[in-house]
C-alpha cells in the first residue's frame, strides 16, 4: 500500500497492528486475520531508487533497520 506521507503511514500501521496485527520488518505488518500489508511510502521507493547508487544503498540500509518506515530517517539516509 503507497501513502503519501508519514501521517497516512502512521495512521495506516496503527490501523492494522494496533487492531490485532503484529509488526515486521522493512514496513510490513501483519493484521488479525494473519493478511500481510506493506505500508510504503513514496518517499521511500523514490530513496532506494534514486538515480545516485550510494543515496539508494544508504536509504536502503535505513528500511532494512525498520519496521515501519519513517520517512524522516530514510531522506537522512539519503542524503548521507
């Protein structure tokens, strides 16, 4: 699922985790039913495919450290 920004990311991961789901890695979730969801930001898909292979590697090395992306860290990341 692509959100837009951080507030629809947030409220979308406490919809399916605060509800009965459970929390994964690099923006994954699980809800009550056992369904898994991908809650990823534009912003992120924009950093890991940015056009400079060391900002991507960096932003994609961020998510791999998260559950839920925060957008914050991944354009710090990408930046360097």
């Amino acid at each position: 699922m692509a959100t837009d920004d951080q507030a629809e990311t947030d409220r979308l991961w406490k919809a399916i985790v605060g509800n009965g789901g459970q929390e994964s890695a690099c923006g994954w979730c699980k809800d009550k039913w056992g369904l898994s969801w991908q809650i990823t930001p534009r912003a992120l898909t924009a950093a890991i495919t940015d056009p400079d292979p060391a900002a991507a590697k960096r932003a994609f090395e961020a998510m791999m450290e998260m559950g839920k992306i925060d957008i914050a860290k991944i354009e710090a990341a990408r930046k360097g």
